[in-house]
C-alpha cells in the first residue's frame, strides 16, 4: 500500500478537526475525500503535506512512518500537492512557477526541460501563457498551473484539493479529463472535491467525511449508486 493512515487525529486549538480517521490509497489509484465544507477534507490533505501536527495516530508512505515529518522533507520523498485556492506564485511568470514546483528534487537541472514540456502537453494553454505572468490568467489558467507546479517535483503520490473550484463547467471536464491522463501517467492521485458527481467517476475508491470522520467507504460506482449518498451529495443524480 503506497499510502496508509490509521486513527488519525487532528486539532485546530481545542477544536477536533480530523477524529479517528482510517483509509489508504493504492499505489497507481485514484482515491477521492467527499464531504460538506467543514469536513475535514482539506485539513486531511494539509495533515498528509506536513502543514498540520497530529494529535494521535499515524501516517504512512511506502511504508515509511512519516508522522511527525516535517513537510519540506516529504517532497523529496514523492509527497506533493496542490492546495485549495490554487497558491500560485502572481508576480511570477508561468514558467517561473513551475520552476519553484521542482525546488526540492537534486536533478531538476537535468530534467527541467522534459519536465515543463510534459505539463505544456498536459496544459497547452500553459504553453501559450508561458512568460505571462500568472497573476494576469483566468482562474482555470491558474489552477492549470497549480497542477502543473506540483507535478514539477516528480510525485509519487499527488493531492489535489478542490482543482475545480470556481471553475466553469467545460473547464472542470477537462481538469477531470486530465486528471484521468496523470494516473495512467502512473501518479497516484488522493483528491479531494466538492463535485462530488466528477470525483466518483473517476475514483477506484471514495470515502466520506461528516465532521472529521470517515462514514463511509467504497468503490467510486458504488456510493455514486447508493441513494443515500445521491441524495446527500449528488442531488440525486450522477
């Protein structure tokens, strides 16, 4: 298992945001976090990043207890996100950003052509923005980017959170689309997303979060397929 969280807690001051959570993430899958805002979707991510110190439990990555690692050193380990709000650099251009993403890898001189190439043919629109600064781009453009940075450091495991947030829905399809194309691009995925609908199509497994616990788990098409689930979370459709 690439991935493996096991009774995890998470406070914010005396708030109980993450309450005994369990679940893992294959290696070369897509895993998806649903939930309402409030969740503890997002402070599941920053948790796994090294951003929030955990209470009680644990955390694993290929087997390695990275706990209470600090989060400049999961980089280099395959760790990488993308946040929620995208987080670009606005001052810098397109490929300035991306050559943050690649900060932490030793080789990112050797590789930093093939590697911003691969996120142009993944985003050609990134291509046609290359020098524009990022500040200036659409909110698509810009979460294009966000996805492309973190690819920048070569993942193992990538977080997504939120990619389609904000985002018209011709966009999110291809946000979606392109997700698809970076796991079969052997990067496995852990999203979490507010379109429900999206993620389960694309997820092997899903979980569900109520306030910071994990009520419920299974295949993407399996809870897509639960009433209870369409109901709560999909509008009662899919």
């Amino acid at each position: 298992m690439l991935l493996e969280v096991e009774g995890l807690c998470v406070n914010y001051g005396r708030i109980e945001a993450i309450r005994d959570i369990t679940f893992s993430v294959e290696q070369g899958s897509v895993v998806t976090l649903i939930g309402a805002n409030g969740a503890g979707k997002t402070t599941t991510l920053k948790t796994l990043s090294g951003l929030r110190k955990v209470r009680a439990g644990s955390v694993r990555f290929q087997d390695r207890d990275i706990t209470h690692m600090a989060s400049h050193e999961r980089v280099p380990l395959g760790i990488s996100q993308s946040p929620e709000g995208r987080r670009i650099f606005p001052g810098m251009t397109v490929v300035e950003n991306l050559d943050m993403g690649a900060y932490a890898r030793a080789d990112r001189a050797k590789t930093r052509t093939a590697d911003i190439e691969r996120v142009f043919t993944l985003f050609p629109r990134l291509l046609e923005r290359r020098d524009q600064a990022a500040g200036t781009m659409s909110g698509g453009e810009q979460q294009m980017l966000a996805i492309g940075r973190a690819l920048m450091s070569h993942p193992t495991l990538l977080l997504l959170d939120e990619p389609s947030m904000g985002l018209a829905p011709k966009l999110i399809q291809q946000i979606f689309t392109i997700i698809k194309e970076i796991r079969e691009q052997g990067t496995t995925i852990l999203l979490v997303e507010q379109n429900a609908a999206q993620a389960l199509k694309i997820a092997d497994r899903a979980y569900i979060l109520e306030t910071g616990e994990v009520v419920r788990t299974g295949t993407g098409g399996e809870l897509a397929a639960d009433d209870s689930v369409r109901a709560a979370y999909l509008g009662g459709d899919v």
